[in-house]
C-alpha cells in the first residue's frame, strides 16, 4: 500500500483485551462483584471516580433503545474501572504518587461528563412514548451519536490513565537505580579506603593483598557497569513511555481524519466563492478563514473543499486535520500523518517522514487545518508551529486552508498567504439567518417574532443552529424569545457539550487564547464592553473605563481574538450579543468600574435637560443619538439594581425629555416613576410630567391626563409653579388633540396667564402657538395667523430657535388651506432647512408632509408621493406609528388621483390594520370611510356599504366616548354613502385633511378642501 492508502489500525494500549474485559463476560458483568470491588477502594477521591463510573453503567443498562452503543460503553465503563483499581491495589492513599491522582481525577471529570449525557438520553427515552415518529428518528440518531462520543472520549481516557501508571512505575524504578548507584559508589570508596590503610600496615603480604583488592575492584566495576546499563534502558523505556502519552500515537486514540460530508449553509456563497477562487487561483496555495468563535468558518472550509472545482483539481487528495484534538506538536504532527495514510512510526523525526512522503507525492494536495487555534495558542509553542506550518507551505504541490479564531493571520512573517486575503466572517443578514433557522425548524417559517429573535442573537450562526434545534422540538419562537430575554446564554449550552453545541464552550475557547490570557486588562475591558450593547465609541472610552489607562492594548488584544470588532468608520467598536451575555454572566464588572462607567452615561443623560431650541442642543441631540442604546441600558439597570439611585433617576429625567424629542417611548420614565415612587424621591412630579409629555405624543390622551394632573398637583405642593403651569398647558394641548377644542382653549388660556405672572415668555409663547392651531382648527384663520404670528415674535425675542421655526410650519400649513401655495411651500421649504439643522426629526417630518400635501393639490402627484413616502419613512424610523399611518393615507390618496386604486386599496388595507393595532378608534373609522370610497370606485357597492356602516358605529363610539356633539366623521359618511346610494360607479376623488401627527376629518375644512 502507498502512504496515502488508509491504514487500518490494530489494538493499541486502550484496547479492551488488554484489562481483562472479556474475560468478565462483556456487559453480563455483575454490578454486585463491581460494587464490592469499589468498597475495597477506600481511597475516597478514588471512590467518587468509581461510583461515577458504576452510575453510568447503570443507566447504560437501563437505556433499552440503541443497545449496541450501550453494550460497547458499558465494555469501556467495565474497563476503565478495572484498569483503575488494578493500578492502586496495595496502595494506600499516601503511596499514591501525585501525577497518579491527578490521572484519576481526570478520569472522574470524563466519568462525569459520559453520565450527563447518559441522563440526557434517558430523559429523551421517557419521553419518546408521548413524542412524534419524527421526533423519535431524530432523538434516535442523536442518541447514536452522543454515545459513540462518550465511547471514544472513554477509549482514550483509558491509553491516557494507562501511560501515566506507566511512567509512574518506570520513575520508580529510575529512583530505585540511582539508589544502587549511590550505594556502589559509596562502597568502591570504602574500598579504596581500605586499600590505603592495608598498604600502611604492612608490606610483607602486600602482593597478596593487592590481588585480592583487584579482584574486588573488578567485581565491584562489573556491577556498577550492570547497573548503568540496567539505568540506561530503563531510562530509554521512560522517554519512549513519555513521548506516547505527549503524542498520542497510539492509533486508537487519535481522533478520526475522515472527511466531513458538505454542509448546507445560507448567507456564505459569496465568501466561498471568494475561497474556492483563491484555492484555484496558483498551483500552491494559503488561504486563511478567520473570524469569531461560532460563525461558521468551519463550514464555509467543507463547502469549499467539496465544490466540484476543487474536488477536479485535488480529486482524493484533500485532506482534513481537526486541530481542536491536537494538544501537543507531536500529537499535531501525528493527526498529518494520520491524514495522509502513513503507517505507525517510531522515528524520533515523525516531521521529516510527513514532509517526505508530501514532496515524493507528485500530485496536487490540499491540506484543511481546522480550529487551527487550538494548535496555535499551545503555551510558548508558536515558533515551533509557525515553523512547521511554513514548512509545509514551501512543498510546491501543497495548498493550505485553515480555520482559526480571530483576525490575524498566522506566522505573516513566515508564509506569503495568497492574496487577496479574505476578511473576518461576519454575522448573517436577516434573510439568510431566516433561512438557515427554518432549515432546521421549518414550522417556525413565517413566525412575525422570529427576525426579532435572530435580531437578538446578533444572526450568530451557531447561535441560530443552537435555538432553532430548541424550536424543532415544540418550543415556540415566542417562548425561546422570552426565555432567551431570561436565561441568555444559559439557554444555549449544555453540560458536557463542545464547542459545537454549546455556545458557552464555544466563548470560553475564545477567552482562552494566548493573547487574551497574556493581558490581565483584556477582560476587564471586556467586563466593560458587555454593558454597552449599542457598542463604545473610542472618544469615550477613557472615560468609561478610567480604571484601565492601558485600554488601546487591551482593545488590541481583544480584537486579534475577534471578540469584539469595529465599526465600519472603526470610531466604535462592539460586541456580539452572545460574547455580551457570556462576560456578563461569567466576569461581571466589579462595583468601582461599573460605578465609573454608569457616571460617565449619567453625565451625558443630564445633557438631555437642556431647553429644546438652545444653540448646543443640536449637538446634544447628535451625541446622545449615538449612545441611545447603551443610555437604555444604562440607566435601565441602574434604576432596578444601584444602591443609590437618585442619580439614576435625574439621568432618566433628561434621557426622557431627549426621547420625547426625537422618538416617544415610555420604557425608561416608566422605570424611573417606579424608582422615584420607591424611594420617596422629590423627583417623581418631574417624571410624572415628563411621562405625560411622552403618552401625549403616543396619542394614548387618557393616561397621559391622568399623570399630568398628579405631577400638576405634586408639584402645587412642592412650590414648582412653573412647572404646574406646564402640566397645564400639556393638558390642553391634549384636550386640543382630541378635538375638544373649547375645553382646550379654556386650559390654554389659563396656563398663558399664569406664565405671564410667573414671567415665563416662552411658556406664554407655547399657549399662543395652541391657541392659534385651535384657531386653525375652527377655521378661523385670520385670527390663527395673528396668533402665530405674536407667538413667533415671543420666541424670537428670548432666542428660541425651535419656538420659531415651529411658528412658521403651523403658518405653512393655513397657508396650504387657504390655496396659497406659494407661500406655502416657501415656509415649508425654509421649516425643512431649520429643522434639518436643528436636528429635529419629527419637524422635519411635518414639513414633508405639508410639501407633499401641497404638491398634490397642485397636481404635482409624484412628487406628492415621493414625500409623503419619505415623510413616513421618517416618522418609522421615530417610532411615531401615528405619524407613518398617516402618511400612508396620504399616500393611498395620491394614488387614487393617479387612477391606481388597487395600490391605494392595499395602502389603505395596511393603514386600517395599524390603527387597528394601536388602538385609534378615530383612525380605525377614517380608514374605513375612505376604503368604502375606494371600494364604491371599484364598483363593489355593497362591500362599501357595509364598510361605511362599520365607519359609522365607530365615529358614534368616539363621539360617545368624548361626549362630543357627533359631527366628527358623521358628514363624511353621510357625505360617502349618499355618493355609493346616487353616484354608483362614478369616480369622485375624496378630500382628506390632516392634524399634526394624526389624522382626522374635520367639516369645515373639509368644504374648505372641496372648494379648491
């Protein structure tokens, strides 16, 4: 046979025959005669080792599926036992050499390791009654597998344990020579001694002496001689026994080198297109695969070492060598050999034979280093490997492909990798990762929270493998939502699991490197990273995390090891949500640096507090956008867990104002009333105001009502009048909102005389703007616009930017109602400009959506469209459902213009279902009045009718409701089914208008609209 021909292995000294396993009956052993063998093992680290192993056989002989599995690890159990207690029989605990120990301590780990998953598999058997036939398969192969895992890991725990008994009685033997050594050379001494006194004494029985002495001496050197040649062999025997249990070469023991098969991956053709490219690219070959732990480089090597260009260059001759089991040189230079189909060697140059038989080949060959880490981060053995891996590079027939953690490349200085070198994997893309999770779990295709859960795991791909696995056996993708949200990575590994099932393991190796190992502040600097899930910028981390000054070469070291990565402008750098949850639990920051890092959040929180308007607040808005996730974070945990949490809540007061500006949420006021309420704090008026503010832009009008006039009362109490005053005002405008708009006008008018006696001009201004959009409302737009026009004038006056330019957009927008559309368009034109500088995302969104309002109107449908789709998009990104739902309208409106009412049918479909979803019983009636007009376009009469109907119940509820005189919406459906009763299938366009965020139909602007 050739060298590369496979070679079939014979018994090695894990083989069974050798501890007397067969002459015990195999599996019919008794458990009794193995127990009474365990009491005899008084020892007690050596009987936990034992009892584990009697545990296992146990449960072994009572799994009734996968017998033969069973039957061949209950052989190795049986075996293991009997090697165990045969190596310490007339020991006593204090004869026990230390290495021996800790042989055995290691024998009890894998014991342990074997029974969890036994009970693993006994579970599943208790099940499998109550389980599907497809379940039961798929548990059934899964089973075969663990067991055989759990054979071999037993197998070579035997060779292992056998070499270290080995090594242990040759050491004692060496002692015992060099004892007779000593004992020799003391004696030839004495001898020599004595010759000197007999040669005093006398002279006359000297040659007779002299004889005997000699004669002495040359026994005395014939034992001596004996004795080193014995030293010489045992010491020869000791190397040899020492080199087997470094190497590993005993055949049984070296993990399999057979080819995987060819995965199926999603997301990664293109990188392995980039792979198989390189590969073919030059007749020899370096290619590296590098990235996180977990993200599927291993895949991408098989996917591109089995695709058939590669497979026609190399045909056989692609060879796999699992690094992960290479613990030593020797044993790496063995898994070659292995690879290659070299018989078993002696040689003390094993290297130079694999080089050999690689140069004599004469064929094309590629050799895939897979998790070549592992061999890489070996203690002090980098030179050594870079070595060996240059060496191999320079064989002209030789192409290399590997897989490694991290972002480097290994031994550059060595080895000309072939250009161009590949980047680090990346996360997937949501499609992609969708994909690859409904591969494994097909019923959670189509599932509405599954991107939320991939979103979540960051489209880690073992991450995703690992949960969707979860998914196949009944657990729902809200159910491993929450749980994941919960448990984090907990939920992800499993006890004795590797690198490929158990997302802890996977980490842990990661944190294990060499260079992560070399630098004690790489993970406190990780410690510190974990917390900020949105990611640290670089211009903030001397301030974050003060306590490590050294923090660039600790960032180094980190992203060598692809633990974290950067930002594509690399001003930031962040962690993958898996890696976040493992430091977190596993290296929590200590008390001091996660004080310092939730001061330096605290400080940019309170920027938030500054007056909207001011010259600086754009920047503010700039930075604190940057940060907004890490401010949730943040200040979120520091509200339910620091001791003292009165910074928390102020920092929580002045992210919630900045939220309320650019995108409304409740979630950290929320927490932060919570805390207040807790802890008696004086800031709960303060947060019971901002609270309001935020339900007030979330259109949720009855709750908002409800805070405000506590924190307006709390504050009365406390002497804050300023601020009772802006409760006031909010409660109009609330009022102004829901269309109650005398009522309205009374709050207003009372809050704006209460700024003027408390001073407050801007307060005032605020009053003036309401009172002028009631105005506007009523269709008195005469005096709105000289009300808007004193409002602006006040805000110019104390230099309020935003007061301003919110002036202008309101006078815009009467503008646009009575037809002046040039004018019009200039104030929205200018609006747009000012807010975009100020940074204001919502203002800018109005201004589009007045731009668009205009240009439709005009004719311009278009350009109408462009805008109002850009306008919902904005509002979207702001998280103002309200906002986009209404420019959906605005959309579906342009369309039916156009003649294009199938579209505007689904645009308007699509806004009914998220009023729907929010709740807006006004939203819910307007769409269903305007769906009826398309339906009554289309011809389909009686659909319309019943749709209107709906539309009519519902205006009626919302009148009840706000004990309003029932003119809102009941003329558009009067007005709507007396078109669908007279006009049947004559197209009439429907006129629509709009307020602020939402949208409503008001009657007189509705016959103002319909007289242009």
């Amino acid at each position: 046979m050739g060298v590369f021909s496979r070679h079939k292995s014979s018994t090695g000294p894990s083989g069974l025959d050798s501890v007397g396993v067969a002459t015990l009956g195999g599996i019919q052993v008794s458990l009794t005669l193995l127990e009474k063998l365990m009491d005899g093992a008084s020892i007690p680290f050596v009987k936990g080792a034992v009892g584990t192993a009697l545990e296992v056989i146990k449960i072994a002989r009572g799994i009734q599926s996968d017998r033969e599995d069973c039957d061949n690890l209950i052989k190795r159990t049986t075996a293991l036992l009997i090697v165990i207690l045969d190596s310490l029989k007339g020991k006593t605990e204090k004869e026990i050499p230390s290495c021996l120990k800790q042989a055995i301590e290691t024998l009890s780990m894998s014991f342990q390791e074997v029974f969890d998953e036994l009970k693993i598999i006994e579970k599943r058997a208790g099940k499998r009654s109550a389980s599907s036939l497809v379940r039961a398969l798929l548990y059934h192969y899964d089973n075969i597998e663990k067991l055989k895992e759990c054979s071999a890991k037993l197998e070579w725990a035997i060779a292992e344990f056998q070499v270290t008994s080995k090594v242990d009685s040759c050491l004692k033997d060496l002692e015992r020579h060099e004892e007779l050594r000593e004992e020799l050379l003391e004696n030839r001494t004495i001898t020599q001694e004595g010759h000197a006194n007999i040669e005093a004494k006398t002279e006359g029985g000297q040659a007779e002496l002299e004889a005997k002495i000699e004669d002495g001496q040359a026994k005395i050197e014939a034992k001596i001689q004996d004795g080193q040649a014995k030293i010489q062999e045992d010491l020869a025997k000791i190397r040899e026994d020492v080199i087997d249990k470094i190497t590993g070469t005993a055949p049984l023991s070296l993990p399999s080198t057979v080819m995987p098969a060819n995965p199926k991956i999603f997301g990664r053709q293109s990188y392995m297109e980039k792979v198989v490219q390189l590969l073919l690219s030059a007749t020899s070959t370096r290619v590296a695969i590098l990235g996180p732990g977990g993200m599927g480089k291993t895949s991408v090597a098989l996917m591109a070492i089995h695709d058939a260009r590669v497979m026609e260059r190399f045909g056989v001759n692609r060879r796999w060598i699992p690094c992960e089991q290479a613990t030593s040189i020797p044993l790496f230079i063995e898994l070659i050999a292995k690879s290659l189909g070299l018989p078993p060697s002696t040689s003390n140059d094993r290297f130079s034979e694999v080089v050999a038989a690689l140069e004599q080949l004469g064929v094309l060959l590629i050799l895939l280093f897979d998790n070549f880490e592992t061999i890489w981060d070996l203690e002090g053995e980098q030179p050594t490997v870079a070595i060996i891996l240059s060496r191999l590079a320079s064989i002209p027939s030789v192409s290399l492909l590997l897989t490694m953690r991290g972002i480097q490349h290994p031994a550059s200085n060595l080895i000309d990798w072939t250009s161009p070198r590949l980047p680090p994997l990346t996360p997937l893309e949501m499609d992609p990762a969708q994909q690859a999770f409904v591969q494994i779990s097909p019923n959670s295709e189509g599932d509405p929270s599954l991107p939320e859960l991939l979103r979540e795991l960051d489209c880690m791909p073992l991450a995703i493998t690992l949960m969707a696995k979860l998914a196949e056996v009944g657990e729902t993708i809200t159910e491993l939502l929450s749980q994941w949200r919960q448990e984090q990575v907990k939920l992800l590994s499993q006890p004795g699991g590797d690198r490929t099932n158990s997302i802890e393991v996977s980490i842990r190796l990661s944190l294990m490197s060499s260079s992560v190992r070399a630098n004690s502040d790489a993970i406190s600097l990780l410690s510190v990273l974990a917390k900020l899930p949105g990611g640290a910028s670089l211009e903030q981390l001397p301030t974050i995390c003060p306590s490590i000054p050294d923090w660039k070469r600790a960032l180094r070291v980190l992203r060598i090891a692809a633990l974290v990565y950067d930002s594509p402008e690399r001003t930031a750098v962040y962690m993958l949500s898996p890696i976040r949850s493992y430091v977190s639990l596993h290296h929590p920051l200590a008390d001091g640096p996660l004080q310092d890092l939730r001061n330096a959040y605290y400080q940019l929180a309170g920027t938030g507090l500054a007056n909207l308007g001011d010259s600086n607040f754009v920047d503010v808005v700039v930075e604190l956008s940057k940060e907004d996730i890490n401010l949730d974070t943040i200040i979120l945990d520091a509200l339910h867990s620091a001791d003292d949490k009165e910074d928390a809540i102020h920092a929580a007061l002045g992210y919630a104002q900045y939220l309320n500006f650019v995108q409304p949420r409740v979630n950290v006021i929320e927490a932060a009333i919570h805390a207040a309420r807790n802890t008696g704090s004086a800031r709960l008026a303060f947060c019971l105001e901002c609270y309001g503010d935020t339900l007030r832009y979330q259109s949720q009008y009855d709750v908002a009502t409800l805070a405000l006039e506590e924190a307006r009362e709390r504050h009365i109490r406390l002497g804050n009048h300023s601020n009772a005053s802006s409760c006031l005002w909010t409660l109009g405008e609330i009022l102004r909102m829901q269309n109650r708009l005398d009522e309205a006008c009374s709050k207003l008018e009372e809050a704006r005389l209460q700024y003027i006696e408390l001073n407050r001009v801007g307060g005032a201004a605020d009053c003036l703007c309401g009172l002028g959009q009631i105005y506007k409302a009523q269709g008195n737009f005469e005096m709105a616009i000289s009300t808007l026009e004193l409002a602006g004038s006040q805000y110019v006056e104390i230099g309020s930017e935003l007061g301003s330019v919110n002036c202008l957009q309101l006078l815009g927008s009467i503008y646009w109602l009575q037809g002046q559309y040039v004018a019009a368009f200039s104030a929205a034109s200018e609006t747009k400009s000012r807010y975009i500088k100020l940074g204001v995302p919502l203002g800018l969104a109005h201004s589009l959506k007045l731009m668009s309002n205009i240009h439709e109107d005009q004719g311009h449908y278009s350009e109408a469209f462009s805008l109002a789709e850009e306008a919902r998009i904005t509002y979207s990104r702001l998280g103002n459902k309200f906002g986009a739902t209404a420019s959906l309208m605005r959309m579906a409106s342009i369309l039916v213009k156009q003649g294009e009412l199938d579209k505007a049918r689904r645009c308007t479909e699509e806004a009914k279902n998220d009023y729907i979803r929010m709740g807006d019983i006004l939203g819910i009636g307007d769409s269903h009045r305007f769906l009826a007009d398309i339906l009554r376009m289309q011809g389909e009469h009686d659909v319309a009718c019943s749709v209107l109907e709906e539309a009519k119940s519902l205006f009626v509820q919302h009148n009840n409701h706000h004990n309003s005189s029932g003119s809102v919406g009941i003329v558009e459906y009067n007005t709507s089914l007396g078109k669908v009763s007279r006009l049947r299938g004559q197209q009439i366009m429907p006129s629509i208008c709009w307020r602020g965020q939402n949208y409503v139909f008001h009657p007189r602007l509705q016959e103002l609209e319909g007289s242009r």
